[in-house]
C-alpha cells in the first residue's frame, strides 16, 4: 500500500490552477518518515509553510512567535534532509481550479491527503462555494 503526504494551493475563487504537490511511498517509509517529522518539529510545534516563512521585519508571527529566526530555519533543514534520505518520492499535479472546486469534499481530502489526517476542505467566502457530497 502506498501513503502520501501532500498539500494544495490555488483554490482561492481568483486562481485559475490547483497545484496538489508533496511526496508518497510505501506505508513503512510514510510512517517512519512521519516519526522522524514528527521528533524534528518539536522545536517549533508544527510546520505550516505559508505562516513559517512569513516573517515581517524578520521575525516569527502567529503560532512561531517567540521562535527565533535561526532556530526556525534549523529546523526547516532538518525537515529538508529528512526528505532527502527518507525515499520517498516527489509528487505533483496541477487541475483547473473550479474542477478541484466541483469535487466532492471526499475526492478532493483524498488528492490532498487530507483524509489522513483529519483535514476539512471546507466551504468559506475566499474559497467559494464547494461540493459538499
């Protein structure tokens, strides 16, 4: 069996393409790659790329507040070469926007991967309306 971890960007009402990009492998690579992931955040708590590399004047906002930069940016390395040597391979694809938009919540936590962890893809007035079947 094969698990992936992946991500999407691009569904905001404006965005003519969804990217869904991220990694996959086996079960036993995913879930040991998960582990040493998991022990590598513990600096900082959790890792959401979109808020960890917004820094106004240099500094950690939101939940990285009080975080210092360098030690921020330790960390993010440590998660890169976590990556390298965990065998799992890269993965990416691009939809049309209003298609991914049209999909039923289930098929689109699937491509996201996030039925594994729990996620909602839920309606909101930046995303516009979703298929909520």
């Amino acid at each position: 069996m094969f698990k992936g971890f992946m991500d999407e960007s691009g569904i905001d009402l404006a965005d003519k393409a969804c990217a869904v990009a991220g990694f996959v492998g086996s079960e036993e690579i995913c879930d040991r790659t998960a582990e040493k992931w998991k022990e590598a955040l513990k600096p900082i708590g959790l890792f959401h790329a979109e808020d960890f590399f917004r820094r106004p004047r240099g500094k950690m906002t939101g939940v990285y507040e009080g975080i210092h930069p360098d030690d921020a940016d330790s960390c993010a390395y440590a998660l890169i070469d976590i990556l390298k040597v965990s065998g799992l391979e890269p993965l990416g694809m691009a939809i049309h926007s209003e298609t991914f938009r049209s999909l039923s919540q289930n098929k689109r936590r699937w491509m996201t991967s996030a039925v594994l962890y729990g996620r909602d893809l839920k309606c909101s007035p930046k995303f516009g309306p979703l298929n909520k079947v």
